[in-house]
C-alpha cells in the first residue's frame, strides 16, 4: 500500500523540470535566455527549498499536528515563525525577479511569471481531477 503512494507522487526533481519546460515553452525566448533561465530557476527552487520549504514543513511537523496543546505563547511563537518564513519566501521572490530583470526584458519577466501562475494552475487541476475534487 505505501509503495502505490510513493510511486504516485512526482519528485521534486521532475516536478521542478516540468515547471522550467513549461514556462520556455510559454515565453518566446533565444538558446542563451533559456539557458539563463533555467540557470536562474534551479538556484530559485533549491534556494526556496532549503530556505523556506524545509523550514516550515519541521514547523509544521512539530507544531501543528497538535494546535490543542500549544500554549497560547508557543502558539504565538508557531505565528511569528510563520510570518518570518513568508517573508523570506517573498524576498526570495523578489531577489529572483531581479535576477531575471538582469538579462532578460520586463516584459519576458512578466510573461513568466505568468507562465509560472498558469503552471500551478494546471498542477492545482490535474491533482483536483485525480482526486475527483470538483
């Protein structure tokens, strides 16, 4: 039973490379922007991963499988943990859209990001379907 699970769930590694092919093939960009951006993206994603994702899923863990027994002080500890980790993610966010600023045009950007939006929508429905959640 718990094998079927495991080989249902996609890797973080081909997850992230699908998100990549999907945002080239949505943004008309040359060999050397490609290049430059998936460069950018793997250091995004592994940064966003050790930064923020590791972090707050041992927070999480350690915290909200039981809210019931927090105290009202841990639970504002859990809080502000939270609001520290949200923040980082969006610094890391933002530094990553400079980043891409530096080689590539406002509009390229902004045409990836939206890409990258329609990319987690599509994975948000494609998950919906499978679990037949309307």
């Amino acid at each position: 039973m718990w094998a079927q699970k495991s080989e249902k769930r996609m890797s973080f590694e081909r997850l992230k490379a699908l998100k990549i092919n999907f945002i080239i093939e949505q943004v008309d960009l040359n060999t050397e922007e490609e290049s430059f951006v998936w460069g950018a993206f793997e250091k995004h994603e592994s940064d966003v991963r050790k930064q923020y994702h590791k972090k707050m899923r041992k927070l999480r863990y350690n915290n909200f499988k039981k809210t019931e027994d927090l105290s009202e002080s841990q639970a504002a500890v859990a809080l502000d943990s939270i609001y520290h980790l949200r923040t980082l993610k969006e610094e890391l966010d933002q530094a990553f859209l400079k980043t891409l600023k530096t080689k590539l045009t406002a509009k390229q950007v902004l045409e990836i990001h939206i890409a990258e939006e329609k990319f987690h929508r599509k994975m948000v429905h494609r998950s919906r379907e499978r679990k037949n959640i309307p």
